[in-house]
C-alpha cells in the first residue's frame, strides 16, 4: 500500500505536479460518499461531481457509469415519458458535413447512431448542456467516444474522435467544442458517429433533429411503449389509430448489436495479401457486408445474389450461411 502510494505520488508529480496540489488525488477508496471520482483517469486533472448534481437522478438514480456507455438497463416499457428538449439551447454538433449512414440495420446488426461525414480535425460541439459521463480513447469500436448526460435525461454519444477536449465529470454548455473529428475506432472514414439515447436505449436522432437543416424537428420527445416519437408524431398516431394500435409494444431489443458495447472487438486477424482458401460456404460475422464477401473471395455480389437466391440489398444475420461460387 505504502509502495503504491509513493508510486501514485511520483507519476503525479511527473504528470504535472502543479494541478495536482489541487485537484482532489485518488486516493484507494477513500472517497466521499457524495463525491464521484474518476478512477481511470487519475492522472489528468479531475472534475468532482456532488451525487445531487448527477443530471437526470430522477431516471437514473446514482448511476454514474464513467466507464461504460451502458451501465444497469433501467428502461420501463409500461411507462410514458415525455421529455422537453431545450430546443432554445440545442447546437447541431458539427459544422459542415453530411449524413452518410442513418441509424438502423446496417449489415445485419444494428447501427445505433447517425454517421455525419466529417474532416479530420473538425470542431465536435455539445449538442445541449450537460454533463459528461465518459470521455475515452480507444473504446472499442467507437474509437475516441464522448457522453454526454443532459438535464432532461437525454444522452448524446460523440465518437470516432481523433481528439477529446473534455474531461469526466466536466460541466459543458450546448455548442462548447468537446473534441475533434476523425476516424479512430471501427470507423472507415473520417466522420462524427452521433447517438442519442435515454436510459441506455439508443434511438434514430432523426426523430428529433433535422439533420439538413441542423435543428430540432420538435420541443418535446415522448417514450411510450419502450417506442420513442416526438410530441406531434405520437398525437397524430394516436389520432389517427384511434389507438387501435396498442401503445405497448415490443420493447427494442437489448441485444440489437449495440455498437460495440462493450464486447472487445476482436483483433482482426492480418490480412494476407493471397486469396483466402475458399470454402464453400462462409459465415456471416460482425461486420460481414455482401460486397465484402464478394471481394474477400475475389467473386462478385452478383454471384452470391444468384447462387444464394438474395437480393443485393439483403440484410445479412449474424451466423448466416453465405454459399460461395467456385
Ligand atoms: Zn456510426
């Protein structure tokens, strides 16, 4: 103990020893029942957090995961939530740009954000004030990720940064730049991935942000049957249905592929320049696309479509059966 605390103290001194005096130094387990701490992060300068300044404690309680993007799954479907968005405040959070992959099944797992193509080293915003939960490099497949909690319960994910200008536990106000845009993570090009989520569940930003005009489509975002609508969809559903459509529905699965959350990617093993031998049949893996399948063992989508009987723009499953042509 006396050893690690002296070696704690050195790294803290070669780290910077003029922060140190005053930011609050981890010290093993000792912490305040109402301070949160950041454990991973002990050698950069910390932000402290009260318990009652955690935003959103009425969803959330105390948690305060500034590890993982998803802690315990606290979403009610038998609950209706309506969550007033500041739309006074909102900050679209990139310039420029474009969107290049929409949230939704995306090669036979779920893509759980937006993808907004990008420049490297493009300024990221907060898209509302908050809080931030994690700010990471390298995790997993989002790369360089930020989270940030608002007020109204709302989680916004920033990711594939090439660089993080924030720091856990930091206060930020919407449109306070929070990193820079890249390609770190499972990313092929440099672009902002960009969820939304609440109690964990990610949904389609599209549903609250208008994404060409850079704004909010509504003031106020409703939850109702684990389904989530802005204020003016879900009246018109209603009207429209004469709820003969029952407002329970299936909740969204848990296991929809998530990005990577938080399965390690495995290390991908290293391309060998050569022809894979080719079996006969190949089997669908994370990530697995039919044109990557084509090129992998130099054929055609084309060919698999026919001899596979599917169409190009099949949806691909995990453990699949792909049939390849000789
Ligand atoms: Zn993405």
């Amino acid at each position: 103990m006396q050893r690690k605390r002296r070696l704690t103290l050195l790294m803290l001194l070669l780290s910077g020893g003029c922060l140190w005096a005053q930011q609050p130094v981890e010290s093993d387990s000792t912490a305040t029942d109402t301070t949160v701490q950041v454990t991973q992060q002990a050698f950069t300068p910390m932000f402290t957090l009260s318990q009652d300044e955690i935003p959103a404690r009425e969803y959330y309680g105390n948690d305060w995961n500034t590890v993982n993007t998803r802690a315990a799954y606290s979403f009610d479907p038998n609950k209706t939530y309506t969550l007033p968005l500041d739309s006074a405040h909102f900050f679209f959070p990139a310039k420029g740009g474009a969107v290049i992959s929409p949230y939704g099944p995306r090669s036979g797992r779920m893509h759980t954000g937006t993808d907004y193509k990008q420049n490297s080293g493009d300024p990221i915003y907060a898209a509302w004030d908050g809080v931030v939960r994690m700010a990471k490099t390298g995790y997993y497949g989002y790369g360089g990720i930020v989270v940030i909690r608002h007020e109204n319960g709302l989680e916004t994910f920033y990711a594939h940064l090439s660089k993080i200008m924030v720091k856990v536990n930091q206060k930020v106000k919407a449109g306070e730049q929070i990193g820079k845009a890249g390609r770190t993570g499972k990313a092929t090009t440099d672009h902002l991935h960009f969820e939304t989520r609440f109690l964990y569940q990610s949904f389609n930003p599209a549903t609250i942000i208008d994404f060409s005009g850079k704004r909010l489509q509504t003031d106020t975002l409703m939850v109702v049957g684990g389904k989530f609508y802005t204020a003016e969809s879900f009246r018109q559903r209603a009207t429209e249905a004469a709820l003969d459509i029952p407002i329970t529905e299936a909740m969204p699965s848990d296991s929809d592929g998530l990005e990577p959350d938080p399965i390690p990617e495995k290390p991908k093993p290293k391309v060998k320049p050569e022809a894979p031998k080719t079996p006969a049949v190949h089997v669908v893996r994370q990530g697995d696309t039919l044109y990557g399948i084509a090129r992998r063992y130099h054929t055609t989508v084309a060919k698999i479509c026919k001899l596979n009987g599917i169409d190009e723009d099949a949806i691909l499953s995990l453990g699949q059966k792909i049939k390849i042509p000789k």
